[in-house]
C-alpha cells in the first residue's frame, strides 16, 4: 500500500468504475485508500490503472451489485484497508441499452444490496451517497407503493406489485428504480444517523458520460438535449460536477445533512415541473 500520509487508515469505496465513479474517485480518493469496484474486470484494470499512475493508492474489486454475495465481500475487503469515511454508489445502467428486469436488478436490488452490505461496517463520521438521477423525481409511485419500496426486505423488492407492473418497459424501470434509490435512501438514514453516519442521493440529470452518450445516441428526436437548452443550462453537466456534489455531502460541511436528495440537474427539474409545455 502507498504511503499517502496520516490519513493512511481512510477508506473511499467507490462503486461504478466509468466516467463518474473515476472523477469521485479522483475528487475524494487524495490520501486515502480508493477501493473501486465495477462488474467489468476490464474496466475497472483501466481505472486502477490510471489512477495508480497519478499516485493515488487505489485496489479494484470485482463486483456485480445485482449479486449480494459480491457485495458481502466488497464490504469486508474495504473494511479490511481500514476505517470507510465515505461509500460513493455510482455503479448502474440506462434504460437506452439494458433491459427492463436488468435496469431493476442492477439499479434498484443493486442499491438496497450496496446499502445493506455497508451498513454494518459503518462508523462514526461514515458518509454515504447513492447516485440516483432526475428521473426518479418523475416515476409515477403512490404513497403506498413508496413506502413499500422504502421498506420490503430487499429479497422482495423485486416481487413487488409496482415493480412487476413494469414489465418490459425499460423506461419505466428506470424512472421507478431511481424514485426506489431516494426512498430507499430516506427510510435508511435514522438506522445510519443513529450511528452516527449519513447517507443520502445525488440526482443527476444529463451528464457526459458514456452512458449518456448512448442515452443520447438512441433519442432522434433530440429531446434530452432540446430540455438542456430550453431548462436555460444549454449543456450537460460534467463527472467532475457530480464529483463535486459527493464531496460536499461526504465531507465535513455537510455533517447536518442526511436522508435526502441533491439535484445537480442544471435546473432540469425544476423546468420540467414549472415550465414544460404538456399536452
């Protein structure tokens, strides 16, 4: 292991090792043990490798999230470098290039795994966030269905009668799976802040990355974009941006703050809510 300085005993997991999760790697991974995970090997060997070459003590793991045994041993083997200050769950997929019941078992059973799995290596100071997106601001749930989503045992959660109704419609799965993450994520943060750890979500809207690229490459119509200029943002956020927005909620200005939800949308949201022309 690199010797980094007196915060040696620091742990950063990070889950999802593509443009976002490297740039959070990057953004927190400074004098600490960055402990990346991905399912491709091939992906996460370039990242550990770009990052090992800037000088940050980085290891990769494995790890298919849909899996809860992957996730089981991620968590020991970063405890096991030391004390975890902060988990930052980026790993996912889009509804433009996976299936519906992938989006699901990835995206939604993939957080509650990740979530599960870390909390009993938690401490004191431990921060969580769990990349989510704008999406899920928009999934029509009901109240019942939330609470079900916030709750059920995650070995049920994808036997859930809002869950099932998605059949295969990839879209909807990946709306419902995002408002799952922010639920989730709500009903969680009393076990955590009573152990004196915080845990919350980031929405992102569009942002350069590969997967948005594809997002973007399978909408014709140019819709994401025509939002991106009609919200008034005229661009797509940055890795870096969302990199920025974890490290303010896992960092110590941000120790009053858990159980909710950051946008980093350019203001997306707020004009699909206000100002979007519906028919």
């Amino acid at each position: 292991m690199l010797n980094h300085g007196d915060d040696q005993g620091d742990v950063v997991v990070v889950t999802g090792a593509g443009g976002m999760g490297t740039a959070v790697a990057r953004r927190l991974g400074s004098g600490r043990t960055v402990v990346l995970a991905d399912a491709s090997q091939e992906q996460l060997d370039r990242a550990v490798e770009t990052l090992s070459a800037a000088g940050f003590a980085a290891r990769g793991v494995v790890t298919d999230v849909s899996a809860r045994a992957a996730v089981d041993k991620l968590a020991a083997e970063a405890a096991g470098e030391g004390r975890i200050t902060a988990i930052v769950h980026t790993a996912g997929v889009a509804a433009a290039t996976a299936s519906a019941r992938k989006v699901l078992e990835v995206d939604l059973l993939g957080t509650a795994h990740v979530i599960d799995a870390f909390t009993p290596v938690i401490g004191h100071g431990t921060s969580m966030v769990c990349v989510s997106s704008m999406a899920g601001h928009y999934a029509p749930v009901d109240r019942e269905h939330e609470r079900a989503l916030a709750t059920a045992p995650t070995d049920e959660l994808l036997g859930l009668d809002c869950v099932t109704a998605v059949g295969d419609d990839a879209q909807a799965a990946y709306m419902l799976s995002k408002r799952a993450n922010h639920v989730r994520v709500e009903a969680t943060a009393l076990a955590w802040n009573l152990r004196g750890a915080r845990i919350n979500t980031i929405s992102p809207g569009v942002v350069s990355t590969a997967m948005s690229q594809a997002e973007i490459a399978s909408d014709p119509d140019g819709h994401m974009m025509k939002m991106l200029r009609a919200c008034g943002a005229g661009r797509a956020g940055t890795p870096e941006e969302i990199a920025e927005a974890a490290a303010f909620l896992t960092g110590p200005h941000s120790l009053f703050i858990t159980g909710t939800d950051l946008l980093v949308d350019g203001g997306q949201a707020a004009w699909v809510r206000w100002h979007m022309q519906r028919p």
